[in-house]
C-alpha cells in the first residue's frame, strides 16, 4: 500500500492542459461559428477525461487509504478508479449497483477494474438507492471490509471533485464564449463554471432525465466555493430517454461526426453534447462570431451495450 508521502499524481504524467483542436464543421461555419474540441480525453491513457480531475484531488486526501467508490455495471468511473488504485498502488473497491450481477460472468467493463486490481462489492438496488444514508453507508463499508476508506460518490462529483475540475475552465479562459459539457452528476460543470473568466458561459446537457441536476450542481458549488459561481445554464432536451440509452439516430450522428473529424466519440456522454451543439447552432441559439468549445470527457470503451448503468 501507498504511504502518503508516496503518493506522487504527477509521476502518472498529465498531459495539462489538454489539447484545444479546432475543427473545421460546416453545421457552424455557415453560421459564423467556431467550433474547437477540448481533448480531455487525451489527458492520460487510462485516467481519462473528466475522470482526471476528479479523481486527482481525492485520492490526495485519500492518503494513501482504500478508496471506496459506486457505480453501475459499465461505470466509466468505476473503471477510472481501479486504474487509479494500480498504477499508484491503492487499494480500490467498487460498490456495484444489482446484487444479482454477483453471481454472472464479470462483463468487460467490471472485468477491467477486477484486472486492475479492485475488489467488487455488489449491492441490492433499494440499499445502493439508499447510499447517501449514513446508516446504510456505514453498513455497506462494514460489509465491505472497509470501515476506515476515503469515500468517492458515485461519479466522482464531491467537493474535492469541483475544486480540481475548475482548472478546466481556467484552461479555456480567453479562448472560446460559451463551453458545452455532458453531464452527469454535475461536479465537472460545477468546476469548470467556477474556472471560466466574466463573460464566458457553461452549457451543460445532461445525459439523465429528471430535471434535478440544476439543484445538485448549485449544492456542489455552495459545498466547494460557498455559493454560486460562474455563468452556467442546462439544456434538457438531448438525453435521448435516459442514461446510456444510445438510439441509432445518436448512433448515426456520432459514427458521421467521427467520418468528417476523425475523433473517436464516445456515445454516452460525448455524444449527446454533440448532439445537442449543431441542433443549438442549428437553430440559431449562438451569435455569429461565437466561438463554442465542446468538452470531450471520454473516448469509447470496447463493447459497451447500448443501454448500460452508471
């Protein structure tokens, strides 16, 4: 186990700030729009995206601790976590969503975090639903040999989560008018909103139905800053039914934009941000002369399904 004076973040080698591309896109330029991608998916090779950020400042305060975190059977940060956990030497555990997941063959998503060295706690639906609960959460880490863990919620979106995904919006201050992001659990567009200089806005599309996220990302923000930062606003239209849900419509918009880019788009999140950008310039929701940056926060995990979980 890491020591915390072992614990070296940047020996993992950040590529920071991310890249800043812009692409050449009809869809804006006819409309006098500039379109530029923040590669946060070439942050690093395993620890990717948004994932980065959010990760980074937990496991400081972790210390060398196991870390405890949640998520559903395809969970992008489940799989950030174990990766985290092997090559800095913590030991991990993924409290998963379904306690009938136990007892089936690992898929390729949980497999990887096994691989990667994390020890797998399956819970009923009602008591992961309850998680937030001190009484159940004390339970579930007694359960889980892990009474004493630094505990990361689910999608990694907590206090130390916000603080560190603000340098995202410090790295785009000066350089585009409005920033898109998918969200889901809200901390990265809590951060980013917190980073971003007077006059420039966050755009967040949610990628899970409710209508919530505008509550949680406003606690988020009053938990790490005190109160509300930055200029942001939701579009709710392009969830596409629900979390993970990846229609062929989506699917036949993300396999083009990858024909006329080259970008790998990862269809969960990156996706409907996309999405959701050229129906907004489409209808004539950005001025001309804006320049909109569109943050990629994932590349695409091998045989995802087209319905997965958190």
């Amino acid at each position: 186990m890491s020591s915390p004076d072992d614990l070296d973040l940047a020996a993992l080698h950040p590529r920071l700030p991310s890249p800043l591309q812009e692409i050449e896109d009809d869809r804006f330029a006819r409309r006098g729009l500039r379109l530029l991608l923040k590669r946060d998916d070439l942050i690093h090779p395993e620890l990717i995206g948004n994932k980065w950020r959010k990760l980074a400042p937990n496991l400081a305060v972790a210390a060398g601790r196991t870390v405890v975190t949640f998520g559903g059977a395809y969970s992008n940060h489940l799989r950030a976590t174990a990766a985290a956990g092997r090559l800095l030497g913590l030991p991990t555990v993924g409290v998963v969503r379904g306690q009938e997941l136990a007892d089936r063959p690992l898929n390729p998503s949980l497999a990887r975090c096994s691989a990667d060295g994390m020890r797998l706690h399956f819970v009923d639906r009602s008591t992961y639903r309850r998680k937030a609960d001190p009484d159940v959460l004390a339970r579930v880490l007694r359960t889980a040999g892990a009474e004493d863990a630094h505990v990361v919620p689910e999608g990694g979106s907590n206090a130390e989560a916000v603080r560190g995904c603000r340098a995202l919006g410090e790295e785009l201050r000066g350089r585009a008018d409005v920033v898109g992001l998918a969200c889901g659990t809200g901390g990265t567009l809590a951060g980013l909103a917190a980073g971003l200089a007077p006059g420039q806005r966050a755009l967040g599309v949610p990628v899970l139905r409710g209508g919530f996220l505008s509550a949680d990302i406003e606690g988020l923000q009053e938990r790490a800053f005190g109160g509300r930062r930055g200029s942001w606003a939701l579009d709710d239209r392009f969830h596409f039914g629900g979390y993970a849900r990846v229609p062929g419509e989506l699917d036949a918009f993300a396999e083009d934009f990858e024909e006329r880019h080259g970008v790998p788009v990862e269809r969960v999140y990156v996706a409907k941000l996309l999405y959701g950008l050229v129906t907004l310039a489409g209808e004539g929701a950005f001025g001309r002369g804006t320049t909109v940056a569109a943050v990629v926060t994932g590349r695409p995990f091998p045989q995802a399904p087209s319905t997965v979980s958190r």
